[in-house]
C-alpha cells in the first residue's frame, strides 16, 4: 500500500505483524489496520513469528515488550540484525523502570505505552 500525506513523499507500506500476546490488544490492533487498508498479519508469541518468513524493509513489526517466552527485546535485537531492516514499534505496558531496563541495550526503537491511542500508532506507521 503507498501512503501519501499532503507535501510528502509516497511510502511504501508491506505488511504490519502484530507480534501481542495479548488477544483483546491484537484484535484492536488489527481491526483498527485493516480498516485503514493495511495487510495485518498475527503473532501471539515470538516463536510463531520465527516459523514465517522474515519481514521485509517495507514491513512495520509491532512489538509487544512484555511477551512471553523469547521476550519483546530479543526480537527486537534480532530484527535490528536483519539488512534491511523493517521499521520496529515496541509497545509495552510496563512501568517506566522496566521500559528503561529493556531498552537500555536496543537499537534505537518507537515505543508506544498502553493503553494505546490510535491515532499515535497511525502517525509512526
């Protein structure tokens, strides 16, 4: 999908994968994306995300920071590994201590806090 926002370039956008254990936040998520034309693609944990091919420089990969099993920041650290790297947004709920603990060592990354506003996440996309 291209996007173009008045005096902007035209970006293209791949596929958003939405990797959120949680399943009330993905389906918001989703529904909120594909409403606005974006292809979404489902990930409730790392591991599922893995069994996939990996995404491409156009792709956006939402990240929940508190995931369980292989964590938020280890998929981060591995995608900041990938040439070319998709655009990462982190999301997380957790306090402020912790967000600096697990970002401390990242790439830089967007982070969104939860609850999440919709209209900020469509601004990062």
């Amino acid at each position: 999908m291209t996007e173009t926002a008045p005096g902007a370039r035209p970006v293209s956008l791949g596929s958003v994968h939405i990797l959120e254990d949680d399943p009330g936040v993905s389906d918001s998520l989703r529904f909120l994306l594909q409403a606005l034309g974006h292809d979404v693609v489902l990930h409730p944990d790392a591991e599922s995300f893995f069994e996939g091919p990996p995404p491409s420089a156009d792709d956006v990969v939402i990240v929940d920071l508190g995931l369980p099993g292989i964590g938020g920041a280890q998929v981060i650290r591995w995608l900041d590994r990938l040439a070319p790297r998709p655009r990462v947004i982190a999301i997380t709920g957790q306090a402020q201590k912790v967000i600096e603990d697990e970002l401390r060592d990242l790439p830089l990354v967007r982070l969104l806090r939860k609850p999440l506003s919709g209209d900020t996440l469509v601004a990062l996309l």
